[in-house]
C-alpha cells in the first residue's frame, strides 16, 4: 500500500517515543546481546536487525529496500529470539547515513578507503568528529570504520512529503560505501565476524570495553557539500511501502518492491548492455552450463545462484580485457528459474522462503552494484562490437 499525503513525523520512517517505550516495557533481556539491541531501539533510536551467528547476514528479509520501519512488536519478537551467539545490525532511520570507510589488507586484498576519504576530504571538507563501529582496532591514520551522521530535517521532509524516498548513492568511492535507510545496515557491538569483535568510538577518538552510543539525535550533521556527494546522479527515488501484516521474525516479506527492482535493473541492462536481449552465443552457454552443475553439487543453492547472476552479469557486460557476451538475460532468466524449481521442489521446504524475492532482490542489487562500479570508473564495459580478437583472448 503506496503511502499519501504524509510527512516524515507521520510514517514509520522515523522511531517516536510511543515506539520505543513499547518496546522498553516489553522486552526483559536475558543475553547480552539482547541487552545490546533493546539499548540500540530505545537509547540510540534506530531499528537492530538479528544478524546470524557469526555473520553479517540478517535473521530475516525485508531489513532494508523500500519499506517504512518495523513497528514495536516486530522489534520486540525479533529481539526476543536473539541468543548470546547472534549478531546485530543496525538499519538508519530516514534521518541518518552512515559511512563505511574500508582501509585494510586481508589475504592479499587491500582497501585504501582512507586514501580515497582524504582526496575527498580535499575537495568536499573534512567530515566531522562522530560515533563510529569497527571490528578493526581504531586507527586515526586508517580510519576504517562505520561513522555515523544525521541529515538535515529538510531533505527528509522534502521527499517524504511527496510520498518518495531517494536512494543516495550507494558508494561514494570503490571502497567508501553508503549506509542509508533504503540500502545496506551495518554491523555493531557485540557482533564477532572472521574472529573479530565490533566497538563503538566515541567522537573523540575513546573507546572502552562494551560501551555503546548514545541517542543519534545528537549527531553531527552531515556537512552540505558531502550530501551534495550523495545526490550526485541520483538513481531517482521510489514509493515507501508498508510491510505485510501479521509478518513475524522467521517469515517473509513479500514485497512488491522486488519485481518493480528487478524491473528497473532490467531495463537498466536492454539500456547499457549490449545483446542483452539476444541468444547467448558458444561461450555465454558453456558459462551458463557451469553455473547450473553447481546446483547439483550440495552446494547453497543461494549462492550458487548470488554468484552465478554476478559473474554472468560482468560477463555480458565486458571489461577492458574482455568483449561482452550476448545473452545475459537469458543467462539471468536460466540461473533464477533453476534456483525457484529447486527450491519449490525441496522435499522438506521451508515456509519462510520465497525464493522468486530472492532471486529479483539478488539481480537487482547486483546490477546496482555493476551501474555503481561504472560510474565510479572502477569497470570500464568493452561492448561486443569494440572488440578485437586478441592471441590466446577469450572467445
């Protein structure tokens, strides 16, 4: 149900105090975690996200996208069912992004997230002092982390009061990405992943065993020309929708916002991907092939189907190296259609799957990240018809 005629203060976009006393009143916590999160809805004012153990995956769907905030009872089930070995997430109101800044070297991979932030900075001003999380050790010099800001009341106001939300960039560099309401959420304490557990720093550079932050009302806003950053080509703005009733931690959401994506994304591809429309040739094939054995292996299936849509995107797409393939829709449309009958056709199926979800939210983010790569010059597409054959270059 599209919403109308509502203003920011009028829609779940935003926690009140009605909110978060219900959810105080409710919840008893009997972890640590729980402790956490209870802290996070009713001190810190966002929404937490149970997170796998272990994991930065969520618990659940429809944590994020197009979809005003859970109200109070969701929260209070969700934060119920964690135990000591969950992670939490945080989800932005509308009136809070985050930047998560990568600087790290990990098997050989590094992240020069704190070098791109400081020719940033350059041109757009230094980001002020703020609350941040980390799995890594704080570092000044590296500044890797997740650092929290709000915005300015006007721009929230100004597309919520015409029933649309923007989606803000979703990376400002290769390693400089987004956090915002409709798009990502971010780990937090205590949550452990790859052996490390997240902290808070205070904006003054502190830290200290199990401290967490207090209200964001108190952020920093966000200096204008780093939210000029994130309007900057923006990718449009979409209706907010309402979750469906009666849906409970363990259930799916079934959003129309995952077709209407998948749609976008679609279109995203006729538009800049050359033969996207028409049949796959030789090698496009053999790759299709590949993927689909890997359903037949014991592997996920989820992932089999996340990495197979990834890299026959990029392979219809092209990069300097290598010529774009034809058929990268009928690539997409194999790939998903098997993932939907294996699922369907578990002999014990879980009723919390919606493996049609799935599959539109998995392509449509996948082309968001593939348009963002572009735009940021971190791939440069080579369409079919620019190239050359090469000595011992891929058919």
């Amino acid at each position: 149900m599209k919403l109308r005629d509502t203003g920011l203060l009028n829609t779940r976009l935003s926690i009140d105090t009605d909110w978060q006393a219900a959810i105080r009143d409710a919840v008893t916590p009997t972890n640590a975690v729980q402790a956490a999160a209870l802290h996070y809805a009713v001190v810190t004012g966002v929404v937490p996200i149970g997170l796998k153990p272990g994991t930065k995956q969520p618990m659940r769907t429809g944590t994020s996208g197009y979809l005003v905030l859970p109200e109070a009872d969701v929260v209070i089930e969700e934060i119920r069912l964690l135990t000591e070995h969950h992670n939490i997430g945080l989800r932005p109101t509308a009136g809070v992004v985050a930047i998560d800044i990568d600087t790290y070297n990990k098997n050989g991979h590094t992240k020069n997230g704190h070098q791109q932030l400081t020719q940033i900075e350059a041109i757009r001003g230094a980001l002020p002092p703020t609350w941040s999380s980390s799995r890594r050790t704080y570092n000044p010099d590296s500044r890797s982390g997740i650092y929290y800001y709000k915005l300015p009341d006007r721009i929230t106001h100004w597309y919520t009061r015409r029933d649309r939300y923007p989606k803000f960039v979703s990376k400002v560099t290769s390693n400089i990405e987004i956090v915002q309401m409709t798009h990502r959420s971010a780990a937090v304490p205590p949550s452990v992943a790859d052996g490390l557990t997240y902290t808070w720093t205070r904006p003054d550079g502190t830290t200290e065993p199990g401290l967490l932050p207090p209200s964001f009302a108190g952020l920093p806003e966000l200096p204008g020309p780093w939210i000029k950053r994130l309007v900057e080509n923006l990718k449009g703005t979409a209706s907010i929708r309402s979750l469906n009733a009666g849906r409970r931690p363990g259930e799916h959401y079934t959003t129309p916002t995952n077709d209407e994506d998948a749609e976008r994304a679609e279109q995203w591809c006729a538009d800049h991907i050359d033969g996207w429309n028409d049949a796959p040739d030789a090698y496009m094939q053999s790759r299709i092939d590949n993927v689909l054995a890997g359903f037949a292996t014991g592997d996920s299936r989820y992932d089999t189907m996340r990495d197979g849509i990834w890299h026959l995107l990029h392979l219809a797409i092209g990069n300097t190296q290598y010529p774009g393939h034809p058929g990268g829709n009928d690539a997409v449309d194999q790939i998903t259609d098997t993932y939907i009958d294996a699922i369907n056709n578990d002999p014990s199926p879980n009723p919390s799957r919606n493996p049609h979800g799935d599959a539109a939210r998995i392509f449509s983010n996948a082309v968001d990240k593939i348009s963002d790569r572009i735009e940021t010059g971190d791939l440069i597409p080579l369409p079919q018809t620019d190239f050359r054959f090469k000595p011992g270059g891929r058919p």
